[in-house]
C-alpha cells in the first residue's frame, strides 16, 4: 500500500512540475542550447533565409488580339547559397481560357498546369511564360486572375537544421581575431572594475554607517548611479568628456591643469610620468572603467551595509577599551566580518563585468582599444553578420567564466576549511 501511494505520489509530483520544466527549457535552455549548435556551423546571417521557390504573376493582353491573354510568372529561388530540389509549380484558371503554347515541363488538365522544374540552383531566375486563348470572347478580369496565386514546393537542405559541424569557427575566435588581446581587455576591464567598484562600496558603507544629519537622504542619492537609465548616464558622460565641448576639459583648461583637452573617451593611450617613469596608460578603456566603478559601487554598498550592521557593537565597545585604533578596528574587526559578502559581491560583479556590454558600446562602441569579447560577440553576429563566429565567441566567454567559478570556489572552498 505504502509502495503504491509513494509511487502516485511521485507520479503527481513530476505531472505537476512539468510546465514548469518546459518553461524554463523554452525560455532559459532553448537559447543555451541553440547558441551551442550555431557556434558549430559556418552560418551567416544571409545563410539563415530558407531557401523556397517563389513566383510573381504578371497578367498582360496581346496588343492586336482581344481573344488572346498572356500570363508571365518570374520564377526565382529565393537563397543565394543553396539549390532546391524537385521543384513543384501549380496554378488554376478560368474555365474560359485554353493554353496556346505550353511548356515541355508542364501539363494542363482540367482547368489546372503542373509543372515540374526540376532542381533550382542559387540565386535561380526564370521568366516563364504562357499564352491563353479566351474561349468564349468575354473579358477577362485581369485583378481577379491576378489574385489566384500559384503554388509552388519544392526539398532544400537548413543550413540551420542539418548535421554539418565544424570547428572553423572556433579556430577562427581563437587564431584569427585578436583572441589574446580581446582577452587581456576583457580580463583588465572586469578585475578592475570589479574591485573599484567593491573598494568604493566599502568606503561608502563606512561613511553612511556613521550617524550624522541627513543619513537618510545621502543614502537615498548614493543609489542614483545604479538605478538611473544606462543610457542617460553614458549620454551624460560622454557630453561632460567631450574633448570639445565637455566640461570636465574646459575647467582643465581654465585652470591650467592641462594646455590641449584630452579625448577620454577616443584616445587609446596617454604617456604619463611618475617619479621619472614613463608608461603608457590605457587612456579610454581606464575611463570606461571609471565609469563601470561609478554606475556599480552603489550594489556594493548596499550589500556591505547590511552586513555592517548586523556586526555586533560590543566588540567595537571592547576595541575602544583596549585603544585600538581606527585602522586597527578595521581590520581587525570589520574587514572579517564583511569578508564573506565581498567574495560574493566580488563573483557576482566580475561575472557582469565580463558579460556587460552596454556600458562599453554606449561610451566607444568598443573603439580606442575598449574592445571586449561581448563587444566582439555583437561585432561578429551583427556589424559583420558572422552569426556561427558570434556564437562561438560566446560559447568561449561561457567557458571561461565556468572555470574561473570552478577555481574561485575551491579557491573559497579552501579558505574556509582554514577558518
């Protein structure tokens, strides 16, 4: 008895999850798994039209002859890459009009032609023509006879559905577009944008901890950089760096901190000297970094807020008795105890990071040296409509945020097991 209500109960349970299932498989996996069989395929974007047989009807009279009509189809195969096979053409007419001169490839019977035309190739044109002769002397109603549209079938291969793979398109992310650079960027602009943004997070969540007036409202106004518009606050930059008419270069001027505005935003480097070195600083993708650290340390402080506090003010009370001082108390005390929601905060923004792609297109479109690989994913799925090649530079971004999760949490893994 126990065995059959555990079964039906199991039973029930499955029927009831179902929906669920497909919906996420319909709105989550389909993609995932469609991304995966592109990256596979030397595809573009052209190469995605089904192939089909296509006609267009041209009814015209015979100049001299009221009792003959002439009926013209242009023919066409409607791919550039792929032949259709077995085509099949089909039209009916008014029972008052008889075929003249007929085609070797068609037959007419009872008020109906069928046409075999054998294989179509690419880019296929015909004009295939007909003459009528109206039976019966009455006048033909070119619009109607228009209407009756011909039927046309014919087999042609998906390039999307068959059973064709290859590599080229990996071979093709990995050697043949600057894969090793797209990947420092990628890597330079997410590790430190990531880190600005928690460091400003935390110096943040320490000066709104304090009790001072108007806590409330300046907490309020931190969060506007991360719930305003993408797009007005990219708009906004770019107008305030704008090299000929932003502000931020006009109070340089003015100020005679710089003698010519600097293009932040379209100039790739800047030669700075510190302490007599000269180096090279990545001028624009430094500047969407600032950016990225500005729109997204309001998320870090939020979190780390929470956590400050939850942190018990006794063992601060003891840290004054013992005349720690502030620095001391820091380390000692809060840096411990917000560790766990910064290696969280930390895996979740550099995740983001490496996948974001807004904030980088709206500032340069990915000009100046700020090219990252979600940039490269638009720039070959869709300036240069290379859809496998797209995909497979996503699937490569999949990749390597499954291993750096892999290491990051055996790496946390571990310093937990220490603790």
């Amino acid at each position: 008895m126990k065995d059959n209500l555990s079964y039906t109960e199991k039973r029930t349970a499955y029927i009831l999850t179902l929906p669920a299932v497909c919906l996420v498989f319909a709105i989550i996996l389909f993609p995932i798994f469609a991304n995966i069989w592109i990256s596979f395929k030397e595809v573009e974007l052209k190469d995605i039209r089904i192939p089909e047989p296509r006609a267009k009807k041209i009814v015209k009279t015979v100049s001299g002859d009221e009792n003959k009509i002439k009926i013209l189809y242009k023919l066409r195969n409607s791919s550039l890459l792929q032949e259709i096979r077995k085509v099949k053409f089909e039209d009916k007419y008014p029972k008052n009009l008889k075929p003249l001169d007929l085609d070797q490839r068609c037959t007419y019977k009872k008020n109906k032609i069928n046409c075999d035309f054998g294989t179509w190739p690419a880019k296929y044109k015909e004009n295939f023509q007909i003459l009528f002769k109206i039976t019966d002397n009455s006048v033909i109603n070119k619009k109607e006879l228009k209407s009756i549209k011909p039927k046309l079938d014919g087999d042609s291969d998906n390039i999307l559905l068959n059973a064709n793979f290859t590599l080229k398109n990996f071979k093709k992310v990995i050697f043949e577009n600057e894969f090793l650079d797209l990947l420092l960027t990628t890597f330079y602009y997410t590790f430190f944008g990531t880190i600005g943004s928690i460091i400003f997070g935390i110096l943040t969540a320490q000066m709104v901890n304090q009790k001072f007036y108007g806590r409330t409202f300046m907490r309020s106004v931190l969060l506007f950089p991360y719930v305003a518009p993408v797009v007005a606050l990219a708009y906004t930059w770019e107008l305030l760096l704008d090299p000929n008419s932003g502000t931020l270069n006009s109070l340089l001027i003015n100020y005679q901190i710089i003698e010519t505005p600097i293009n932040l935003l379209g100039q790739k480097y800047i030669d700075i000297n510190i302490l007599g070195i000269d180096f090279k600083l990545r001028l624009a993708l430094t500047t969407v970094i600032i950016f990225e650290i500005w729109r997204y340390f309001p998320l870090a402080f939020l979190f780390i807020l929470a956590r400050l506090q939850a942190i018990p003010k006794e063992l601060y009370e003891a840290a004054d008795v013992d005349g720690a001082s502030p620095f001391q108390k820091f380390f000692k005390i809060t840096l411990p105890q917000i560790t766990a929601v910064i290696s969280i905060l930390f895996m979740i923004r550099f995740i983001w990071n490496f996948n974001k792609f807004e904030d980088v297109f709206l500032l340069t479109g990915g000009a100046s040296g700020t090219r990252t690989l979600p940039i490269n994913v638009y720039q070959q799925g869709f300036a240069i409509s290379d859809i496998g090649t797209g995909s497979a530079v996503s699937i490569v971004i999949v990749i390597l945020l499954l291993l750096f999760m892999f290491f990051y949490f055996k790496l946390l893994g571990r310093k937990v097991d220490e603790n």
